[in-house]
C-alpha cells in the first residue's frame, strides 16, 4: 500500500528515471559486446541530457525538510544510509565480478580498496548522493547563500576539466541538480500540483519539449556509436545544463500526470522501491546478455538490448518480493538497526512506514 505520508508523483518520476538509467546501461553494454546501435539507443539518446539529472534533482526537492536537524540525525538519514548500501553493494559486485567470476583475488582486494576513495562502477551514484548530502549540510551549516553556490555549481558543470578523480568529475557534473532541486523545490511542487488538474495543457506542453529537446539532441553534429553518443546543438554546455534541468522538471509533471492513472501504480512502486532495482540489475543483465549472445537465439542490437532491459528490471523486483516472503535478506534492500548511527532513526521510520528501499523523496 502507498504511504500517506509519500507523494505518488515522486515516485512515478522516479519510475520513469530508473527505467531510462537502466535502459542506458542495457542499450550500451549490449552494443558493446555487438558493436551495433539499437533502437533503444536512439530512445536514451533522446534523454541524454536529463537522464542523470533528474535522479538528483528529485533526490534534492525533500532536502529542506531535514537539512536543519542535528548533524547526528541528519547524517545518519542522508550519508550512512546511502554508504551503506553503496559498501555492502559494492563488496557484492567487486566480489562475484572480480573474485569470484575472474578468480583475481589480489584484483578484487585493489578494487575494493580502491572503491573507499573512488566510486564504483553504477554504484557512484549511491556514492555520490552521500557526498552532496554531506556538502550541502556543510554549507548550510557556514550559511552560503544559494546565490553563490547556483552560479559555482553550474559553472562546475558546465566548464569542469575531466580530473584524474570520479568522484570530483561526478561532483562537477552533478552537484547543481542535487542543489537546485533543493532550492527549487516550492516551485517543482507548485507546478506539478498547477498542471495535474489541467492533463491538456500538460500534455501540450510536454509535446512541445519533446519536440525541442530532440531537435537539439538530434542536430548536425550529432554521432550515435554502440556504446555512447555525441550530441549535436545540445552538446554546447550551456544548453546542455540547461536542457538537464528542463527535462528534469519536465519528467516531474510527467510524473504528476501519470500517477493519476491507477494503470500506472506499477510505475509509483517501481519508483519507491528504486534502489532495489539500481543497486542490483547490473548482476542479471551481464548474466543474461551472455548466455543470449552465446545461446546465438538473440542478436539483433535493438531487441537483444529490450530484452536485456526487461531482464535487468525485474530480476531485482522478483528477488526483493522472494526476501520478502521468506523474510531473510532484508538487509540486502532495508538498512538493518546495527547501521544507524541515531538509535532513534529505525524507530522513527518504521512509525511513518517509510521504506529504506527507496531513493528517498523520504520527509524523515
């Protein structure tokens, strides 16, 4: 059953940008091993520019209501709880990858250590999420207006080198949607809450960005290869930020739009359950693209990477509702009591029935 206390649109934009985050990852490891381009690539190519963004920014709009609570509590709600997974994630991957699947012992010990300063592989933005959250605590705490901070973040993500750091490069590259959906936060609600009782003028206005947003992806200049793609016009930084931060709204009111259709409740869990399917997909769709490529039953680019979509989506789901029932392994999805650093967090979330497997739009 929905939370009262969760907002359906949320979680149904957050639906819809778990399925574009993994359908890249699907698109571009099957192209990888075909050295094809499928349909699908032209679908996530399409949501180049909004993909990511709209993860942090939907990740930043509940910031308000706890960045002013102690540092224990915070911390324990907005960093440990997303290192949390990010460690017991990565020592999974590392391990069957590395140590297991490549039988590099010493490998999987250099990946693992080096994952503590380093994000790795999809798990960076569990990582990350953790760091922007403890940034943004700091500089609310030394009071630095949004004035300033809007402006440095945007021209990080604009006009950043590529460091030898991840982590500093997906810093730059991110940290202005985590923010602005922190700052912008009234007016995201106000919109979505305007446009849901008006489902004409939503869709008017959702076709008209379509329409912009992929002329200006799909501009002279543009190059789809199997595992990427170069932008035309929308490649320009400026417009680049700027098309991040549209779509991302845009997919909030697409978000509010959808979550009204009970057809759609599919998608508002999927969204609230989120992290289930992040933290998790990359281990089936690596399975299940080899054994199809080997089996030679499926090697069109295009259907190959749908499949591998599909796969890669609901392997997770499937496990998630299996713990469920047998009731061991929670741990893998639901932060267990021992990981708080505040003794009164698994308390307080199991009052307001706020799942941990979220990304959290939590108010807790």
């Amino acid at each position: 059953m929905n939370s009262p206390m969760r907002m359906p649109w949320v979680d149904t934009a957050k639906g819809l940008s778990i399925i574009l985050v993994v359908m890249m990852y699907s698109a571009y490891n099957t192209g990888e091993y075909t050295g094809g381009v499928g349909f699908l690539h032209y679908v996530i190519g399409f949501a180049t520019p909004f993909r990511m963004p709209e993860f942090f920014l939907i990740s930043g709009l509940f910031l308000s209501q706890v960045i002013d609570r102690p540092w224990r509590r915070y911390v324990d709600r907005r960093v440990v709880h997303y290192l949390y997974f990010y460690v017991l994630w990565a020592i999974i991957s590392i391990g069957l990858k590395i140590g297991i699947f490549s039988r590099d012992p010493a490998g999987m010990l250099h990946d693992l250590a080096t994952a503590v300063v380093q994000p790795y592989g999809v798990l960076w933005f569990i990582y990350m999420l953790a760091v922007f959250g403890l940034v943004a605590k700091l500089l609310r705490q030394f009071r630095v207006p949004a004035w300033i901070v809007i402006p440095i973040a945007a021209a990080l993500q604009m006009w950043a080198p590529h460091p030898d750091s991840y982590a500093l490069e997906q810093f730059a590259a991110y940290f202005v949607f985590f923010y602005l959906g922190f700052v912008l936060a009234p007016l995201v609600f106000r919109l979505v809450e305007w446009t849901q009782p008006r489902p004409m003028l939503a869709v008017a206005g959702l076709a008209l960005w379509a329409v912009i947003n992929g002329l200006l992806v799909y501009s002279p200049g543009y190059a789809m290869h199997p595992v990427g793609m170069q932008m035309g016009l929308a490649a320009w930084p400026p417009l680049h930020l700027t098309l991040a931060v549209a779509g991302a709204v845009v997919l909030c009111v697409l978000g509010g739009f959808l979550s009204q259709f009970a057809a759609m409740e599919w998608l508002r869990w999927l969204g609230e359950h989120s992290l289930v399917v992040y933290v998790a997909f990359t281990i089936p769709m690596s399975l299940f693209r080899g054994a199809a490529l080997a089996s030679g039953l499926l090697t069109d680019t295009g259907m190959l990477s749908l499949a591998v979509l599909l796969v890669s989506i609901i392997s997770p789901v499937v496990l998630y509702l299996i713990i469920q029932r047998v009731g061991f392994g929670m741990f893998l999805f639901e932060r267990p009591a021992w990981a708080h650093v505040d003794t009164s967090a698994p308390q307080a979330a199991a009052k307001t029935a706020m799942p941990a497997t979220a990304v959290q739009s939590s108010r807790t």
